[in-house]
C-alpha cells in the first residue's frame, strides 16, 4: 500500500452514477463486479485530484458523457495509485 499525505483542505473528486449519488462515499458500486485495483466484494472509492480527470475517468470510451452528480472531498492521505 502507497500512503501519500496531502496537504489539510486538498480537494479530490468523483463522478457517481445516480444510483450511488446518494451513498457518495461508500464504494459499494466499485464492490459489485470489482475494478481496476479492488476485488469483487471489495468496496473502494476512485478519486481524480481535478474534474476533468473525474468525468473522463466515468466517461470511459462512450462517446457521450452518461449523467452523472460530481461530488468534491477534502482529504488528508489516501493510498496512491499513479505509478
């Protein structure tokens, strides 16, 4: 596991389908089939350090962007995944 600490107040967001954008922190959408770094029944929470990385992320390779609630959080050290 890649700990990282950011400075207090950072700010890191995330694209939800309508279904989860009212559990915005749960991961639990993540846990249903797994994803690129958790296992099925694992729950995780993918977050972007800016929006467009966010809505590009949940956009994946449709040609439109489905509709989506963009929630911003506040974060002080999370596990690191870019490398």
């Amino acid at each position: 596991m890649i700990l990282k600490d950011f400075p207090a107040g950072t700010l890191v967001y995330r694209a939800h389908t309508p279904e989860w954008a009212t559990r915005p922190t749960s991961g639990a959408g993540a846990a249903l089939k797994g994803g690129r770094f958790n296992r099925e029944r694992v729950e995780a929470l993918y977050l972007a350090l800016d929006e467009v990385t966010a809505l590009r992320e949940y956009q994946q390779t449709s040609p439109f962007l489905p509709p989506c609630t963009i929630c911003s959080y506040t974060l002080e050290n999370l596990v690191d995944l870019r490398r």
